[in-house]
C-alpha cells in the first residue's frame, strides 16, 4: 500500500511568495506520477510542487498517488517583501555583464558602419582591420570609444607611412600583426624562406616604432608542403635572420566547428612557449546549420579562451560582411537593417562573462553570465561550457543552459543578511542543482516544466551580510537558469 507525506507539512508564505513542496513515497521504489490539487487557487496554486501565494488566507495543498493523499497546510500573508520576486522582476539594478574582457575582440571588415564599434565596445577591447590603420568612420569610431587599434602588416609589401602615421599619432598603439596567412594562396602566399627575406627590416621598423611583433597568423593551408601551421613556423623560425624571441606571441586562425577541436589546434603551438593570439576564429563548417549552433560554439569557445592562460588574445571573424544573418556561417555580431543592432550572436559574444573577480550584489537578480568562474574545456577536468542565450528583454540579458555535469561560480556581497535562495528557471526534466555558499552544502530539486514559461523556486538558505562565493552544479537533469538572487 502506497504511504505519501509532505514536506513541510504547513508554509506561510507572502502574496507572489513560491516554495517547493516535497512528496516521500513508500515504498520507495514505486514510480508514479504526482497529483497536485490547491483547494482555493484564489489563495495558493501549485504546479509541480511548486505553491505560490496569490492573495491573504489559508488553504490546503493536496499531493496524491492513486489512493493516497497528504496535504500541506498553506497560509498566504498579505506584506511587502518577497511579492517582487517573479520570474519577469526588474533587472535594472541587475548588473548584465561585468566589465570589459581585455581579450576580446573583433575582426572588422568591410562594408563597415560607426554603430557596429560603439555596440561592442561596451564589452569589446580591441579590434583590427587586417590594413596598417584605421580612417574615416572607422577611425572616428575607435578613438570615441577607446577601442584599441593592431595594425598589420599583411605581407612583404606593407605601408610603412600608413603604419607609422596611425603610431604617432596613436602613442598608446603597442602592437604590430605580422604577415597574414602566409600558407595560403589565396593570402599572404609565401614559404618560410620568401617570409624571412624582409622580416629582419620589419623587426627593426617595429622597433623603431616601440612596437611589439606577433607571428605570422598561421591556419591550415593551401601552399604546396606546408598545409600545416606548425611545420611552417619551424622552418621560419630556423632561418638564419629569424628568431623566436622577434615575436611576442603566436596568431592562430581557426574555423574548426567545435571548441575541443580548436583547443588541440591550440595544444600544437604550445611548443614555442609563447602567448596565443586567435586573431580569426568563428564555427564555419557544414555541420553548422543554424544560428543557434553557431551561438552554442561562442559561449564554448569564448569561455574556454577567458579561462585558458596561453590565450592572450582573440577576435571574432567578422562584425559583419559574411552573406546575412540567416545563412551559413551565420557569424554576424550586428543586424543588416536599420536600426542596427547586436545580432543574438552578437549579444552572446558581448555578454559572456570575462570570469573577473568583481563582487555582484545577491539582494538582487545575479544574472547566470556574470559568473567568475565556470566550467570549459580548459579545465583539467574538461567539461563543455554551458551554453547562453538572449533572454529577450531589454536589457540585453541571457539565461544558461546547464546539463549534468557543468558548474557556474560567482562572487556575490549581501547587503543585508538573507534567509532565502531563488532561482529563476525552466526544467526540461527534474534536475538536482547542488548549491555551495561558501563550502556549504545545499541541494535545490528543480521539477520538470513543460509549459515554455520561466518560474521562480525559493528555499530556505541562511546567507550572511558580507561577501561569498557561490558555487551552482548541475548533479542530474537539463535545465535554463536566467539567475538567482538572496533575500
């Protein structure tokens, strides 16, 4: 015979106020689908477990199984406090993304327009343009905004007056791209030996100019015998006029389709003992068939490379310039039609967080992308990042998608000492999300929704004023989390 209890067996909740309802099953091993039944939905009403204070009174929650029932008495209080807190609540004292990644930054082609700079400067700090200086719209667009400059020095042929003009009169101008893809017909198409006959007047240009050199940007190629990077850079480096020690870092190009793949191209380059700047990299491969995959491969890869110690540096191919939005390889960070606007690829790739060590405060909505720390495959324990996502609003902000295995971690201050945890989620199945403030140990059981709409569940934590670092791991299940708050 089935036995059902419910835990806690009375709440007291304020109007708007969610809480979780447990249901134990005897015996244990019985599978069987929970009825939920709130005896006055004007008071409270329950979905999933989870009961809401709707207006002043008491009432009764039923859970059942077949024949067997159990009911928690449910007493809603007409006060302030926690009736603001619902899935669609302000976000204005929200912080959306935190700071600016000093690695991050773009490609700009061409056509190019003034707004794309000051829509990604917010989050973007540095950009070229694969020519020795900026003009026009361009150049009034990066001095406005701060935005750092690269010129390149695309092949042998380089402008020399244009570069130094740009230098002069950008004094804060540190470094100077080398040849780009000198593997490639189709580019800068030189062997090693043609690359070094004028790489020692380029050396010595950019030290005139107190300018750092980064390598040549390297990819697989299509130049007859060296189809690999690596073999390339050795027989430069070898030359008898080329050092190791002329460059500061190693450029790398890559449009493999997953992040695991760009991670061991990556792992190759290693042997020279030098930062990696991945001055082009986007998904750009058949297997990426939507915009959707293309968002799923930025927050993979662009989380990877904040957490990774040997990437400098990165930047996106392109602003845009690479057929529309809705085709192949769907890589533009803007919209084509006025007013123009980030593209939802261009959210993510602006939102994601720069895993900086900057303080959220919890009293309010922390949004899941503010996190200081997450999981990539630059762990020791590789586990794919969780993917993000435009929420939609307003405020530019994104929710996560977190399967089993993925954890997030944030720093967060209390104004005030706390005594609840809420998360603002949908489950696409029942997930058990394990909670550490600060060490501690908490475990929220997530149930499965199904009806597309974001809910809030509240638990009881014990959070004291001051500053904490939180810790959300996915132990079983698939779920979106938009954030979390302490109140």
């Amino acid at each position: 015979m089935e036995e059902l209890s419910v835990a806690p067996q009375v709440v007291q909740l304020q109007v708007g106020e969610p809480c979780m309802l447990t249901v134990q099953v005897r015996p244990e091993a019985l599978e069987a689908e929970v009825e939920w039944l709130s005896e006055d939905e004007v008071v409270a009403t329950v979905l999933h477990g989870i009961v809401t204070g709707r207006s002043e009174g008491q009432t009764k929650v039923l859970a059942r199984i077949g024949t067997a029932s159990a009911e928690c008495v449910v007493i809603v209080k007409d006060g302030e406090a926690v009736d603001s807190v619902s899935p669609n609540m302000s976000l204005s004292r929200s912080q959306v993304r935190l700071g600016k990644s000093m690695k991050r930054g773009v490609g700009v082609g061409s056509p190019f327009l003034q707004e794309d700079i000051h829509l990604l400067a917010p989050a973007v700090a540095w950009g070229y343009n694969w020519g020795p200086a900026l003009s026009g719209t361009a150049l009034t667009a990066f001095d406005e905004t701060g935005m750092e400059f690269c010129p390149m020095a695309w092949n042998k042929a380089y402008n020399k007056e244009a570069i130094s003009g740009y230098v002069k009169a950008h004094p804060e101008c540190k470094y100077l791209l080398a040849y780009n893809e000198p593997n490639l017909t189709d580019q800068s198409n030189m062997t090693p030996q043609e690359a070094a006959e004028g790489w020692e007047e380029l050396v010595a240009f950019a030290r005139d100019l107190g300018l750092k050199i980064v390598s040549p940007a390297m990819n697989y190629g299509t130049l007859a015998g060296y189809s690999d990077p690596v073999k390339w850079l050795d027989e430069f480096f070898a030359q008898p006029n080329v050092s190791l020690d002329d460059v500061c870092a190693i450029s790398l190009h890559c449009y493999m389709a997953s992040a695991g793949a760009m991670k061991s191209f990556i792992d190759r380059f290693d042997k020279y003992g030098k930062p990696i700047w991945m001055t082009e990299f986007c998904a750009w491969e058949q297997s990426v068939s939507s915009a959707t995959a293309q968002i799923n491969y930025i927050s993979e890869a662009v989380l990877m490379m904040e957490k990774d110690p040997r990437v400098e540096r990165y930047a996106w191919f392109l602003v845009r310039g690479n057929g529309t939005l809705d085709r192949l390889p769907y890589n533009q960070l803007v919209t084509d039609e006025e007013p123009i606007r980030l593209s939802e690829q261009g959210l993510v790739y602006t939102g994601l967080s720069a895993l900086s060590e900057e303080y959220v405060e919890a009293t309010y909505p922390v949004l899941m992308s503010t996190c200081a720390d997450i999981s990539t495959l630059a762990d020791a324990e590789p586990v794919a990042s969780p993917h993000f996502y435009p929420r939609g609003d307003a405020y530019g902000s994104l929710y996560m998608q977190m399967v089993s295995g993925q954890y997030a971690e944030y720093h967060v201050s209390a104004a005030k000492a706390c005594g609840q945890f809420t998360v603002c989620y949908q489950a696409y199945m029942k997930t058990t999300l394990q909670v550490l403030i600060d060490g501690q140990e908490y475990t929220i059981e997530l149930p499965r929704t199904q009806d597309g709409e974001w809910h809030t569940l509240s638990v009881k934590v014990p959070v004291a004023a001051g500053k904490h670092t939180v810790r959300i791991t996915n132990r079983s299940g698939n779920t979106l989390l938009h954030w979390f708050m302490c109140k």
